[in-house]
C-alpha cells in the first residue's frame, strides 16, 4: 500500500509521514498525558480514522496503542530507574 501510495503521490506520502512524526515525538514527549484520538488527529491534521489507519501502517500499531506501551515504558523507567514507588 505505502509503495503504491509513493508511486502515485510522492509528496503526500512524505507529507504523511512528517505528520505520523509528530503524532509519534508527541507522544513520546508527553508520555504521562491522557489523549482522546481527536487530539491525536488535530495534532496530524488527519481525520481520526485516516490517522489510525496510517499510523497502525507504518507503526503496526494504533496510535492509542503506541500510547499504551509509552506509558507502560515509562512506568516502568521511573520505578526502576528513578526509585518512585507505584504509590507516586
């Protein structure tokens, strides 16, 4: 499908995957928050679903899913790195 979608429109699918970056680094910066898809999306310019299709595309995984697993990446950094307790 990418490949496809880079034959037929080069500069979309760059421009996508600048988009899916900075749905990616946002999370990735902000771990500890809470999203709702259309945040996700507004962040994207996309739509929910086209950024959940994409993102599941080029990740393997939904962005609420990637979300999950920063969070639970960066739970267990700070309770093993930093010495807080799952009470913190």
């Amino acid at each position: 499908m990418k490949l496809y979608l880079e034959c037929m429109h080069p500069q979309t699918v760059n421009q996508q995957d600048s988009r899916l970056e900075k749905v990616k680094r946002f999370i990735d910066e902000n771990p500890q928050e809470r999203y709702i898809p259309v945040q996700l999306a507004e962040t994207a310019e996309l739509s929910e679903k086209y950024l959940r299709c994409l993102f599941k595309l080029h990740y393997g995984v939904t962005p609420l899913d990637y979300h999950k697993q920063t969070r639970m990446n960066y739970a267990r950094f700070l309770l093993a790195e930093c010495g807080h307790s799952i009470k913190h």
